[in-house]
C-alpha cells in the first residue's frame, strides 16, 4: 500500500508506534515512573543519529526516496528519520526497562525504580 509522501511515516508509526502503545498500556506506572531514563534514551539517540547520519549519506549507505517522504529536511535528512531513531529508542527502552523489571534484575542503587 502506497500513501504517497506519508508512505515512511504511516508505516513508521503504524509499526513502532503499535508495540509501544501496548507496551506502555500493561506497564504505565512503572515506565511513567522511569519517563526520565527513557527520554534521556530518546535524546542520545536522536543525538548520535544528527551526528551519524550525514556520514552514512554522504558514503551513500542509503537514500530516501523523495516520493515516499513529507520533504522536510533536517541537515542532509528527512524528519522522519529523526522520529524513527526516536520512536525506535523509546520502544527499546520501554522493553528492556519492563523485561528486566519483570525478571527481577534491578540493584540497590540504580536510577531505575520498581512499581
């Protein structure tokens, strides 16, 4: 299914966006109360692909189609490249938090509190 411009974001959002959303529906209280572990995540993320980004492009490493993309750019990349590496470490990071808090593997001391 094409939807022209939309076609990276719908599809980005349908697939990160779908997980994530259960995910934090099962978990809220416990992931609410890590909010700040995970935007940090979030903001590496985001960080490290500003800085990586451009070099993988300008060694050609992949290219976005300018049909399928809304062409609002960011340096040499589309917004939607930034939302994905945002979406993509926000699931990650809800995940893992929740997988390690239901086996029961967090320590004295960590930034990462127990519901």
């Amino acid at each position: 299914m094409n939807f022209g411009h939309f076609s990276y974001l719908v599809y980005m959002l349908i697939f990160t966006l779908t997980p994530t959303a259960i995910l934090w529906s099962i978990n809220y209280k416990f992931l609410k109360k890590n909010l700040k572990v995970i935007l940090l995540t979030v903001l590496l993320a985001v960080i490290y692909q500003i800085i990586v980004d451009p070099i993988a492009e300008s060694w050609k490493a992949w290219f976005f189609s300018p049909d399928l993309i809304l062409g609002i750019w960011i340096i040499n990349f589309p917004i939607e490249n930034t939302i994905f590496f945002a979406l993509t470490s926000l699931a990650t990071s809800s995940a893992v938090l929740t997988f390690l808090h239901f086996q029961g593997r967090f320590k004295k001391g960590l930034v990462i509190r127990k519901s």
